[in-house]
C-alpha cells in the first residue's frame, strides 16, 4: 500500500541517485508514481496514474541528471479516492508564504477527517492525504510561521500524531529548506533512514564502496536516504513508532524520540 522515498543531502545531488531501485517497488504500487524535487527555491513535480514502467517519463527521469538536495518520490496503491487520476497522484504542492511545499503519504486516514478546517487550501483531487495536507497547510498558517524552528518541530510533531490518532500515517513534507519524515505511531508498514557520505562524484546508492559511516567525514557529500523499505544492504535503521525526523541540509536536526 504505496511506498515513500525521500532525500536530503548537503549539497544538490543527481535525483536518479536512488530512482532506480526505489522505482522497482512500482510494480506492486501500480496505480500511480510521483517525483518532487527542488531545483532551486522552487518546486518541480512529474507524476502519472500509472504504474511506473508503463510509463514513457520514466526511463528519461532515470537517466536524466536533474540536481537537487531534497527529493519526494511516491508509488501509489490507491485506497481512496476512486479510480486513478492525475490529481489524486502524490506528491502534492502546495505555495504558503513564498515557500513551495510538497506532501506523500502512506496510510489510510478514515473517521471524520474530512470536516477539519481547510481555510485557503482546497484539494484538488479526492484522496484523504490531499485533505489532510491543506489541513495542516491552514494550521501553519494560522500560527503566523513557517516550520523552522525546534518548537514548530514540536507543534508539527503534535499536529501528526493527533491525525495518526484517526488512521495510519507515514508522511515526508517539505518546505523546500527542510524534510520531515514521519513514521507512523503504530509503526505500520515501516520506515527506515540511511547516512550516506559519497566520497566520489558519480557514485550511486548500489555502489560497493558508498559509505554509510556515521564517522566518515572525507566526502565530497553527504546526506539521508529515507525510504519505506531500505533499498540497499547494510546502513539502514528503523524509526520509532511516532518519531518525527527533521533533515535539513544533509544532517538530522531534531528527533522527536531520540537524542543522536
């Protein structure tokens, strides 16, 4: 039931870094694919309602040498929503104060959701994660900030976990600066993070010699992988039921369940 995959690295970095192996949970997600990605200050989105090797976007994104340091990418096995569309297709964006966020989800929300407050933000498809994510849109923008600080960590952690309360929720938001990864409090269907530090240019997450030392610090990069299911042997850990990871810049900036 849809998969995540998520990237923050300290410097721009090829998008296809880790599209290739992430894309094979595609054929058992089959009802739609997304990637979202930041050249700059920006966002740029491609997504489909179809199964990602039915797709002709697909073997040019993989080959494609798009640069960013924060990447969303989502395959979906729709539970909601009706038959696939475009505009049920993850990620989501969304413009608040000059900034570009972008929303996926894994999970079902059910209860009465739908009657949360949506203020400025419309969805624009039928799924519960659009809803949920204007919901939280309006919340931010209601408390008159952006989500910079460790205490709109807090709130935002808070924010999750009494939606999570209505279904399940694995989550990566981004405001284009930060990645926020949410696991799930029952600690359904999983997600796992990875350290990575590239010591060369060009190399790619299959790469023998990649190192996932948290020691490491001759690199010419380094940064998180963020993913349902590793997509690699060795590196991955677990999150914790209901933890919430802040990346930002390729380093772990707040946990709200661990302290290093």
């Amino acid at each position: 039931m849809c998969e995540l995959m998520g990237m923050s690295f300290a410097k721009p970095i090829a998008v296809n870094f880790s599209i290739r192996e992430f894309a094979l949970r595609g054929e058992e997600n089959a009802d739609g694919w997304g990637l979202a990605w930041y050249p700059d200050q920006s966002l740029a989105i491609v997504k489909e309602p179809v199964k990602w090797r039915a797709s002709a976007y697909t073997g040019f994104l993989e080959n494609y040498t798009h640069q960013s340091s924060i990447t969303i990418a989502h395959v979906r096995h729709g539970t909601t929503g009706g038959p696939p569309t475009h505009a049920d297709t993850h990620p989501f964006s969304r413009e608040l104060n000059g900034l570009d966020y972008c929303f996926a989800h894994n999970g079902t929300i059910v209860g009465p959701f739908w009657e949360l407050p949506l203020g400025r933000f419309k969805p624009i498809g039928r799924t519960d994660s659009e809803h949920v994510f204007c919901h939280v849109l309006e919340e931010v923008a209601q408390r008159g900030a952006s989500l910079a600080t460790e205490d709109d960590w807090r709130w935002l952690h808070g924010k999750l976990r009494a939606l999570n309360r209505q279904g399940r929720v694995n989550c990566l938001l981004s405001d284009g600066k930060r990645l926020f990864c949410y696991h799930d409090i029952q600690g359904w269907k999983g997600l796992h993070f990875c350290n990575f530090w590239i010591r060369e240019k060009g190399q790619r997450l299959a790469d023998a010699q990649l190192g996932v030392d948290l020691e490491e610090r001759e690199s010419v990069n380094h940064g998180f992988v963020v993913a349902t299911q590793p997509l690699s042997s060795k590196g991955w850990r677990s999150f914790q039921p209901g933890e919430l990871l802040v990346l930002e810049d390729g380093t772990a900036r707040f946990s709200s369940q661990r302290t290093k």
